[in-house]
C-alpha cells in the first residue's frame, strides 16, 4: 500500500505506487482534486514539520516524478508524524468517513449528534479495515466506484454544489 512505500521509499515503488493511483482514478476532476489535496496537505505538514520526506516529496512533486495524490502525502505525512502503517490507514478511513459525515450533515440527512453516533460506531469495522489493508498486497486494493463517478460527473450540472469541482 501506498504507506509501505512511505516508510520504505524505494524510488521505483513510488513513482510505480503514484502513478497506478493516479491510473485507478478515472475522472479528470477527481484526479486533479487529488493533487490538489495532497499538495496543499504537505504545504501544511512541511510548515508544522522540518522533514526530509517532506522536502523530498515536495521535490518530486515539483520535478513531475509524481503527482502528489492526497493518500501518498497523507501516507507520508502520517509517518512523518510518527504513526505506525495501521495508525495511518484508520486516520485516512477517519478522515473519509468524517467528510462523508459533513456531506449528510449539509444535506440535512442526519444531524450533528448522530454525525457523531455514526463515526463511534464505525470505529471497530474502521479498524478492522484498517488491519485487513496493512496486510494486503497492493494488487489486492482497488475500487471500482461508477456509481460515485456518475454522481460526481452530475455534480457539475447542479445550479448548487456542496463540494467544489
């Protein structure tokens, strides 16, 4: 997985783990969003942070030797922080859940307190998701999400957006 490769760093299994990433996200606007993220993520870390994984990242990025997706620089972000590689996987999950959460918050689907009671009672399957990832093999870690791609090319025709594309 893409945190592997953070705490190892092999030069060839990043640009390989990137640029498979980047491959397996099929819409444009996705993928920009993506680099977006990611990049503004490790402007923030390298503020908080003085790393060389940080630098280097940054260096790569600026060279086009990868795109800086938001999970390789969450991955690498996390290990500068000093979390383990399953630590790492369920703040990622925490933090998706978390934006899905926001999003029915907005949509006026559920409300703030049970927001709350959602992500309480997803900790132990996020964990166990979280166990199962670490143990897998990338080839064994894909999505194939066309329903979310739909949605999200749909979005753009919407007169109001709750996320920006």
């Amino acid at each position: 997985m893409f945190l592997r490769w953070s705490h190892g760093f092999v030069q060839m299994t990043r640009r390989f783990l990137d640029h498979q990433l980047f491959a397996q996200t099929l819409l444009q606007p996705t993928r920009d969003s993506q680099c977006k993220s990611g990049r503004a993520l490790l402007m923030v870390a390298s503020s908080t942070w003085e790393h060389s994984l940080l630098n280097l990242l940054r260096s790569y990025i600026e060279n086009g030797d990868i795109h800086g997706l938001h999970p390789v620089i969450f991955a690498a972000v996390g290990k500068v922080a000093g979390l383990d590689e399953e630590n790492i996987v369920f703040a990622f999950l925490h933090s998706f859940l978390t934006s899905l959460c926001g999003a029915s918050i907005r949509l006026g689907k559920v409300g703030h307190i049970n927001a709350q009671i959602i992500l309480k009672e997803m900790g132990p399957a996020l964990n166990q998701v979280a166990k199962i990832a670490t143990l897998s093999r990338m080839d064994d870690i894909w999505s194939c999400p066309p329903f979310l791609d739909i949605a999200q090319l749909a979005h753009s025709t919407f007169p109001q957006k709750l996320f920006s594309n």
